[in-house]
C-alpha cells in the first residue's frame, strides 16, 4: 500500500468530493448486480479494508471501516461506519473521521473501541507524515470519545512517535485487564522484525503509564512486521490475534497467501510458548477484529488481501467486502467460528439438499451432514468451484473459476480435519464472497469467487441436510 505525493493525497479528502460527485458513484455502484454482494457489508463507494472500532454501544453494534471513498485503490484512509441493532437492517452513516491535522495528515488508519460507562473510546493510527523532514512517516496514536449521540466529544494525540520502532507502529486495539485500560500496537523493531506492544493506560485513557513488549512466539521473528493485533479473553486464557506480514509459505496449510492472519493462547500476557496457528485457511482474509457484545465474543474480518485488485468491481467503483460477523468459541484445542445466529433470520423456506440442486439465487445458506470425505462443485459445467474432505484434509479448490485472482499464490487451500469433527458443513454464498466453515467451525476458509452462471451444486458423499435462499441485508444511508 504505498502512499502518493502529498498533493495528491490532499486531494483525496472527502471534503473535497461534491454531493454530485457522491451522487455519480453511488449510481454507478448501484448498476452492479452480478458480484456486489447482498449480506456482506461493502463500501457505499470507494475501498475498504480493515474493519476498526468494533463495539456494542447504545444498543447497536459499530462496524467502522478503513474508507478510501475517493477512489477504488489505497490511499488517503478514513473511517466510515455502519450500525446495526440485530445485523439485519443497517445505518450506512458513510463517513466517521476524516483527516483533521497535521498528526494525521496521511489518512486515518486502523484501531479499536471499548466502552467505558456511557462513553464509546476510539483509537486510530495518525499516519503522519512530516513534511519539514520529506515526508517521513511518523505515526501518532490519537484517542477519542464519542458520546451516545455519535458526536465526538473529545480528539486527542496519545502516543507519539516512539523513536524506538521504525516508521511502522500502527493498529491500537484496546482492551480491560484486571481492571487496567491496556492498547496493544503492531511495530516493527530497528532490525526489521515484527513486535507488539503492550502500553497500559490510565483510567479513561488520558495518558500512557507505561509501554512493555509481548513476548511472542520465535516463529513470528520471521514477520518484518505485526499489524491488527486483537484479542479475545476466554475466562482465564488469552487468544490473541495477529496479522503478520512476511511470513514465507511454511507447508500446504500454513501462510499461503500474501499476508496471513494467526492466533495463539496463554493463560497471561506471554505467549512465547504458545502455539501459532491459523484462524482462517482461505484465500481471502486479513486483519480481522474481535468484540464482545456482553454475551458472545464475535469477529468481523476483510474478506480481501493487500496488492489485490479484485476482477470487475473496480469498474463499478467499489472494491473490496467484510466477512459476515462470526460468534468465536474455543474447542479442543481450537479456534471455531460460525456466522452469527442472526444470520438465519434472512433464510427463505428450506429445501432438502439434492445432488444437481438449483443455485441461480446467488444468496444461499448450506447447511449439510457430510462423510469424512465428501466433495461438493458448485458453479456451471465449466467454472466452478470445490469445496470438500479428503485424506485427511479440508480443501477448496479455486482453479476453475471465469475471472481468476491471485494464481500465483496457488489455487487450492487446506486445512487440517481431525476425525472427531462434526460432520457438519455450512457454506455461505453471496454473489462474489464464499465463506466456508467446515467441521461445525473447526476449520474456516473465507474466498472471493467470480462466476457468471451459478447453475447448481453437485456432491458426493453428503448425507442430507439443506439449503436455504437468503435475502439481503437493508442498508438505510443515514448522510453523506
Ligand atoms: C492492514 C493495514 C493496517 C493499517 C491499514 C491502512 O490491512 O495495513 O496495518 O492501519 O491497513 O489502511
């Protein structure tokens, strides 16, 4: 993601985007009905990357969102949001937070929220860049507080550039231990290697008490650095979540993709001996963030990758999606996830699976008994996609798609299958976006798909279950 000139990014404020202009793209955007999904949140116009500041608050759920509205490519970030009260019907409010100083005068990068009593905190990256020494960058972390209304009652600058770490410190997440505010933040050490820092606040949040470094595990020394740390708190244990870059293709299952996403678990803040393993086996998935709404522990990731242009939406001037929100449990040894129970409030009437069965719809929910080993094609006779278990693996397989994305970094995915998962399979389809969730959630592959013509789905090995059409989400836009 490379930054432009500054004259250019000047001119890629909101601010600087017309009601017209705001107007041409969202009916261009509009004029898009083959791969704009209908139940994944996307941006109104624009890119969108990272979801930021999740949070329960007043009732609703805040999904924020790394925001290029200007144009379909990273650049000038703000954060947009959606809010809804039940992930059915949403507020489209478009843009939160723009770029305001000169602290944040390269765009507003990614973070997250707490809640603190009637308060929602935010926690941004300033990406500054200085132009009195050419425009190195030089991040700040800012603070802010938003009240029941949604007007922000409090932008403050937090954490300045720590000289320690290169221009690389970025993605404060917040979160409460043992009654103390702590951030944790991605960096990256002078020698070029991933770090996560762990600084504990003061009571909300008007200053940093103290900063220390998370022992993390060796294999991630390999990491040049560790973005969207998250974290979720399991009773007694911690699981926390990272995005690390430069990790090289370790075997068939592992960091295949251009950036991978991993978590460990400790019982305290050390995770030096923890085992790293993989959230998400798919093709299509970063920088996902975890909340918890007071009874369920959720995550929303990007259901894209960095350096990726997607075929075909760019030309409808909207580029990338989120995957649906996932309800996280720990199970024998691992992390499981499953669309949220809301999900099936958008079911139409089921239909028994058949081999051959009809998937013109688009939108669908499959939920099926299967074999250990089983295959399912889903597409047309000549592109489709395979989705199935195998000697002791879960797969997919993307090679026979109509428009192809990343072939170079390969074209099936795996997971391991233990053989006392459940034999249960969902898979969520939604125009462009498949999101696969294998032995009742013990193995997740997330994908973007492009296929013209979904004819049907074919299987073997599949006991019974069924399948339901899905109807879309609402979307009410709030302002511009
Ligand atoms: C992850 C990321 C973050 C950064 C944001 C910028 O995808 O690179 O580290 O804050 O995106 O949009």
């Amino acid at each position: 993601m490379e930054d432009a000139s500054y004259e250019e990014k000047a001119s890629e404020v909101f601010d600087k985007l017309t009601p017209q202009d705001i107007a041409t793209k969202r009916t261009l955007v509009a004029t898009d009905k083959l791969y704009r999904p209908k139940l994944h949140l996307c941006p109104p116009f624009g890119l969108l990357n990272d979801p930021n500041g999740l949070a329960y608050f007043n009732d609703y759920y805040y999904i924020f969102y790394q925001w290029h509205p200007n144009a379909t490519k990273h650049g000038m970030k703000h954060w947009g949001l959606y809010k809804t009260k039940d992930f059915i019907n949403y507020k489209d409010v478009g843009l939160f937070l723009a770029p305001h100083h000169l602290y944040d005068n390269f765009g507003i990068y990614s973070g997250g929220a707490c809640v603190i009593g009637e308060e929602l905190h935010l926690f941004y990256t300033g990406n500054h860049r200085d132009p009195l020494q050419n425009y190195a960058r030089l991040p700040h972390q800012w603070h802010l507080v938003v009240d029941k209304h949604d007007h922000i009652v409090l932008r403050e600058e937090l954490i300045d550039f720590n000289a320690s770490y290169t221009e690389h410190q970025r993605d404060p997440y917040p979160f409460f231990r043992e009654g103390k505010l702590h951030l944790l933040l991605g960096a990256q050490s002078l020698e070029k290697v991933g770090k996560l820092l762990l600084y504990t606040l003061s009571d909300r949040a008007s200053h940093v008490e103290g900063c220390q470094e998370v022992l993390l595990p060796k294999e991630l020394d390999e990491a040049f650095m560790l973005e969207c740390p998250t974290l979720m708190c399991d009773g007694e244990t911690n699981i926390l979540i990272l995005s690390p870059q430069g990790l090289a293709a370790k075997d068939k299952y592992s960091y295949n993709n251009i950036y991978s996403v991993v978590y460990m678990r400790s019982g305290s803040m050390d995770f030096s001996h923890s085992a790293v393993q993989s959230i998400d086996s798919g093709f299509d998935f970063y920088a996902p963030q975890i909340f918890h709404d007071g009874k369920r522990s959720l995550m929303i990731g990007w259901l894209g990758q960095a350096d990726t242009i997607y075929p075909h939406e760019v030309e409808y001037g909207w580029s990338q999606v989120l995957t649906m929100p996932r309800e996280l449990s720990y199970k024998q040894g691992r992390l499981c996830a499953l669309p949220i129970a809301e999900l099936q409030m958008l079911r139409y009437a089921p239909r028994a699976w058949y081999s051959g069965i009809d998937c013109s719809t688009r939108q669908l929910d499959f939920a099926l008994q299967v074999e250990q080993t089983f295959k399912i094609k889903l597409g047309n006779e000549k592109y489709f996609i395979e989705i199935g278990a195998r000697a002791g693996d879960y797969y997919i397989d993307r090679s026979q798609m109509q428009l192809a994305v990343n072939e170079q970094y390969g074209s099936v995915r795996y997971g391991k299958q233990h053989s006392t998962d459940a034999r249960e399979l969902r898979i969520i389809v939604d125009n462009s976006c498949m999101e696969v969730f294998f032995g009742a959630g013990a193995c997740v592959m997330s994908l973007r798909f492009f296929i013209d013509n979904l004819a049907f789905a074919v299987g073997e090995g599949i006991v019974g279950g069924e399948v339901y059409a899905l109807r879309p989400i609402t979307l009410e836009a709030v302002r511009e």
